[in-house]
C-alpha cells in the first residue's frame, strides 16, 4: 500500500515538473496555442465561417479585404477567409487521418515482422528501407500519379 503511494506521488510530482518545464518555455505554449486555435476554427469552420466557400458572386469579384470580407474575394467573387476556414478543416481531416493510417499499418507490419521473424521479418525492413530512401514528394507524387487524384488517394499517398 505504501510503495502503491509513493509511486504515485512520484508519477504526479513528475507530471507537474514536466508541465511546468514546458510553461517556461515561451515558443512551445506560443505554438501550441496557434496550433490549438486552427484546430479550434477548422472543428467550429460551420458555425464561423461568414458565407459558403463555394458560392460565386461575380459582383463582388476581386474586392479588396474590407468589413463584410475580411481577406476579400477571389476571381469569382468567392469570400477568402471561408475558404481558408474550410481548406484549413480539409488540411486537417488529411493530416491526422495520414498519421493514423501510417501508425496503424506500422503497428500491424511491425507485429507481423516480430511474431515471424527470419525471412518475413528481413522482407519487411528491406522494404520499409527501399521507401525510406526515397524523398516523401517524390514518393507522395508518385502514388498520386500511380492513384489517381482525390482525397482517399491523398490521404493514402
């Protein structure tokens, strides 16, 4: 019951050092508060989002930033900041879906190679290194030109 404690007062001791290491260090709280307000505003991109991305009003083409268009609009009339509000909701939608189908097909080739072992094993890290020596562009455009375009396609590339 002891030792019980006194672990974990050490575990919660160490997360409190941790946390405030990391408050002393002015560019990490700086980044994540940038990175914690695009998350915010692409999750909330339908409720804050002043007019439809897609929607064309050749009247107001090419207007300069102003009240009612805060960044201005486009060639065709299309309000900047919504569709910086919706591609930043698509940037993220790709990003975190990339890591995670990266980490899940890791995990699973991983176990294969560790419960195998021997051939299975070398054929899985002779792969692995062959991609690995490839630049990440050139080998992502090689599996969109392979692909096809698209958002799947992206996400798998």
């Amino acid at each position: 019951m002891v030792l019980s404690t006194l672990g974990s007062d050490m575990i919660e001791e160490g997360k409190k050092r941790i946390f405030r290491t990391f408050l002393k260090n002015r560019t990490a709280v700086i980044g994540t508060v940038i990175a914690l307000i695009v998350v915010l505003i692409a999750v909330l991109a339908p409720w804050i989002s002043p007019y439809d991305p897609l929607k064309q009003n050749v009247y107001y083409r090419l207007t300069p930033p102003e009240g009612s268009h805060p960044l201005g609009t486009d060639l065709y009339g299309r309000d900047i900041f919504s569709r910086v509000i919706w591609g930043a909701r698509v940037s993220l939608l790709v990003g975190i879906s990339s890591v995670l189908l990266g980490m899940g097909l890791g995990t699973i080739m991983g176990m294969i190679a560790a419960y195998k072992g021997g051939k299975v094993e070398s054929l899985i890290m002779r792969t692995v290194d062959m991609l690995m020596s490839f630049p990440d562009e050139v080998l992502g455009i090689m599996v969109m030109v392979v692909l096809g375009s698209g958002l799947l396609k992206l996400i798998l590339a």
